[in-house]
C-alpha cells in the first residue's frame, strides 16, 4: 500500500471542478489548502472535455501547489497523461483502462484507485489486485455528476472491518452529512461543490470540514 494513501483517521480528497482556468485555480487551490493543510489527504485533477495539452498543462501547474503541502495530485481517467506528467498517481473507473495496465504503465511507486460504486465484489477485486485505494459512491445526490449508483454506510463498516487497504466515500458530501461517513470507517471524503461552491469561499469550505474531520 503507497504510504501516501492510509487508513489513517478520515481526511479530505479534493476534487477539481470539471472546468477551471489552471493558472487561476491554482491560487485558490492553495489558498484552499492553507487554511487547513492536515485535513487534505489528497487533490484529483478532474478535467471533462479539454484536450491532452490543456489537460497536461493543468497537472503541471497544480502539481507544485499540492506538493508544496505535501499532498499527492491523481490524475482521474488517463494513466497516460499521469505518466507523462509525473504525477503521484491515477484514478480510473470501471469504464476507464484496466489496474493492471495502470499499474504497468506507473509503476509500483504510484497510488492507483479504482471506483467500485456500491459493489463489495468489485472492491475486492481491486483490493486483490493491488489498489491503493477503493472509492464507493454516491451516498449523497450530487450536483457535479449524474447519481447512477446509491451507497450506504454498511459498504464502509464491511470494507474497514475486513481490511486495511483505504476506502474513499464520494457524492455530495458536505461538512452537515459526512458524519456517518466518518462513523463507518471512511478514510477519505472526496468533495467538490461543498468546497468550490461554499458561500463565504474554498477556505472557508474546507474550515467547516475541519469542524467534524478527527484532525479537526
């Protein structure tokens, strides 16, 4: 398991929004980041509907900020363009490229997660193979992204009872109802909107984590 991604107490896995300006988001992504540094466990580039250059150009400019913290930047979808980038690691579906050819394509020391909706199976299976992480979703509705499969806490008690490999808890999580999240055995909460999209701003979005996260 990459030391960098642990069953530690909970923490938060940053999303980007699908769309951003780089060279702007990178100023709030640190602003973000510094307002409660060791509750981020983890940042994903999550980009829809740019090219490979844009796409490239924003690992490389967000990857300073996120190790400035000392937190690892995934790339979600395309090992490729983490390879190329140098980035800590990748994302991939069940739709996107195979673990194993992730793997070969990254290496050992890279954090490679695979999401396993609401599937005990499939989290197995990944697990098995060598994942660093497995991601279950959505508990919640979520704004950024169309809800096709529903997850309850009891995949999380299962999941943090029967191993040590990280689960990661995704879809529409906000400071209010991430609490039996928590409870369950989450390692990771991944958050977009609640973040983003937080009325008084990213910093103080990630704060009102901080109020309920252990770290916290």
């Amino acid at each position: 398991m990459n030391e960098q991604f642990t069953d530690d107490p909970c923490k938060l896995y940053l999303l980007t929004p699908p769309r951003i300006d780089a060279d702007a988001f990178a100023e709030v992504l640190k602003s973000a980041i510094a307002a409660k540094p060791e509750i981020v466990g983890a940042v994903q580039l999550r980009l829809k509907d740019v090219d490979d250059s844009a796409f490239k150009h924003a690992a490389d400019v967000l990857m300073p900020v996120c190790h400035e913290f000392d937190v690892p930047l995934i790339i979600n979808d395309r090992p490729d363009i983490a390879r190329d980038c140098g980035a800590d690691g990748v994302h991939i579906g069940q739709q996107d490229a195979a673990y194993d050819e992730a793997r070969k394509m990254l290496g050992d020391d890279a954090i490679i997660g695979v999401t396993c909706h609401a599937s005990r199976d499939l989290a197995i299976e990944a697990g098995d193979a060598g994942a660093d992480y497995v991601a279950f979703g959505a508990f919640f509705p979520s704004d950024s992204k169309e809800t096709k499969h529903h997850a309850t806490t009891d995949i999380l008690e299962f999941w943090s009872q029967m191993t040590i490999v990280p689960c990661v808890a995704i879809g529409g999580i906000t400071a209010d109802n991430c609490g039996p999240l928590i409870d369950a055995g989450a390692n990771y909460l991944a958050v977009i909107g609640s973040v983003w999209n937080h009325p008084d701003g990213p910093e103080a979005g990630i704060l009102a984590f901080a109020g309920v996260l252990p770290q916290g």
